[in-house]
C-alpha cells in the first residue's frame, strides 16, 4: 500500500481507504458480521483511513462500524465521519447540532476522538452559515482536543473555493469531492492546483460514478442522466467483450493521480476489498485506459447537480 500526505493534516493516508457505507445498507442489504470482516481486511490490507457519517443507513453504517473498530488499536486507523445531514432532506448545520453530534457519533464509533470531523453536503445548506456558524463551531471542538481536523464535503466543486476563499487559513482542512474524478468525469482536477496552494488535502469518493463504470449498474437513486447511463454501459460492455474489468481500470486511474491524497472506495465484501487493494498496486494498462477514454468521451465531464440553486455546478448533459 501507498501513502500519501493528507494536505497539511500531518496525516498520511493510504492511496486506496475505505468508506463504509455500505455497512448502513446504502446500495444493497448487507450482513453485519461480512461487513465488520471487511472493515479488519481492508485494515489487514494495509488501508488506514476510514469514512464514515450518521447519514448513511440512518446511523447503521457508524454502529457497524463501530462493532468492527472494538478492539482495534486506535493507531491503526484514521477516523472520518461528519456532521449538518441525518436522514434524506433532514440537514442541520446550526453549532449546537454538529456539536451534539460528534457525541452522537462518538458513542456509536466506540472512540472518544474523530480525526477528522466534516461538514457533509454543504450544497445542501447556506453556505453563509457554514462560514459564520458551522466551522467555528468545529474549529472549537477542534482547539478543545475533541476532533483532529476539519473538512467539507459536497458534489457540486464550486461550492469548495466558495467557503476556503471565506475563512482562514487552516480552517477547512481538507475536501471530500465525489464523483467528479473518474474515468468520465476529471472536472476535479481543474481545482487540484488551487487547493494545493491553499495547503488542502483531497479525498475523492466514488471511483465508479456510485455504480454507473460497474456490471451491477446504478441504483434506483442514482441522479445520473439517461445519457450518462447508456455512454457508461458501452464502457462496461465493451471491457466485458474483451475480458477487462472496468472497475480495475477505474480504481487504477482514480489512485494514479498524484494531487488526490486518496481515494474512497466502498464495500461491504472482503473479497471485493481484496481485489481493490490489489488494483491499486498494480500498473494501468495504458493501451486500454485510451479505449475506454474514448468510449466514454461523448460523456465526458457531463454530470449531474444537487443542493440549493446558488451551489449548482453548471450542467453538462
């Protein structure tokens, strides 16, 4: 396993890490005790950073989880999980929740201590109270030895300079970004300098599009246009006919990169984190990495947007 420094946390990450939500049951049921023997193979496997949040399964991912972490020295891994959003369309970003729930959080993780603490799905909120209310009260768990580090996550890229640009430095620690660096989307990287200089570490989520570069194909809830869909399962057909795997491809290409500290990737099979980690450790194919470029460039960089108005991306569908 690779590491790769988080920004300028002082953490070093493993390029490949593990996002657990899968464990609440987000794209399929799943059996608790496979998923907590994930959890001990991917930190087997050398993955040391671990993300989490209440959102997902309703708190189930974080109890899961935190069944899984019992027993497990705390220097063996990272913790991330995130505060402002609880149950489909319930956010609350105001001081006095986030605060609660870090304790919240806390008691299900079985810790004492986040690593790093983050706002999840800013497009979802006023982006003036995240900067006036949210990440202070962060920065105050913060000073107060209760969490390590601070960051935001969303999908819409604009709305990260739009908050960094509007606090201090050393605020906003790090960015959770989804779905936009991957084999059909590296809208990402035209941020990468910028938060580079800002001293930003980069957590890119989704290397698979949430299912739209994989056999299984999207859930039912996936926000993907029916264009992106149908160009995205030419890619999947075409790796298939010729005994490639997509999703190899996928992982390799979103960990090559350099300027993203590491990259999420989610499963509740210990098979399946095998074979990821073992993606991550080899070389890209090239010669096919073109192919499946070319495949998907009709679809290139389209995407799809959430959240409030003022924190859309423009579109490209």
């Amino acid at each position: 396993m690779q590491y790769r420094p988080l920004g300028q946390t002082g953490l070093n990450v493993s390029i490949l890490s593990y996002g657990a939500s899968p464990l609440g049951g987000v794209f399929r049921n799943t059996d608790d005790q496979e998923g907590i023997r994930t959890v001990h193979t991917a930190l087997d496997l050398g993955i040391n950073f671990i993300d989490v949040s209440p959102y997902y399964g309703a708190t189930k991912a974080e109890t899961v989880l935190g069944r899984a972490l019992r027993g497990i020295a705390r220097d063996r891994y990272i913790l991330a999980t995130k505060v402002g959003q609880y149950d489909d369309g319930q956010f609350d970003f105001s001081a006095a929740r986030v605060t609660r729930s870090l304790d919240e959080s806390c008691a299900r993780l079985g810790v004492d201590y986040i690593d790093l603490l983050q706002c999840h799905d800013i497009e979802f909120a006023d982006l003036n109270q995240i900067v006036d209310e949210t990440l202070p009260a962060l920065v105050k768990l913060r000073q107060a030895g209760r969490i390590g580090h601070i960051g935001i996550t969303g999908l819409p890229i604009k709305v990260f300079p739009s908050v960094v640009d509007r606090v201090g430095s050393g605020i906003v620690e790090t960015i959770l970004s989804f779905c936009r660096y991957e084999l059909n989307d590296t809208a990402l990287e035209t941020l990468l300098p910028y938060f580079q200089k800002k001293g930003v570490g980069v957590i890119n989520a989704s290397p698979t599009g949430m299912g739209l570069l994989t056999e299984r194909g999207v859930p039912g809830w996936h926000p993907a246009t029916k264009a992106m869909v149908e160009g995205s399962r030419k890619a999947v057909e075409y790796c298939r006919s010729i005994g490639a795997d997509l999703v190899k491809l996928a992982i390799q290409f979103a960990t090559s990169h350099p300027g993203i500290a590491t990259t999420l990737v989610g499963t509740a099979s210990p098979d399946n984190i095998r074979k990821n980690v073992a993606y991550a450790a080899q070389d890209i194919d090239r010669e096919l990495l073109g192919r499946v470029l070319e495949i998907l460039r009709p679809i290139h960089n389209h995407n799809f947007t959430r959240g409030r108005p003022e924190n859309h991306d423009p579109l490209v569908a």
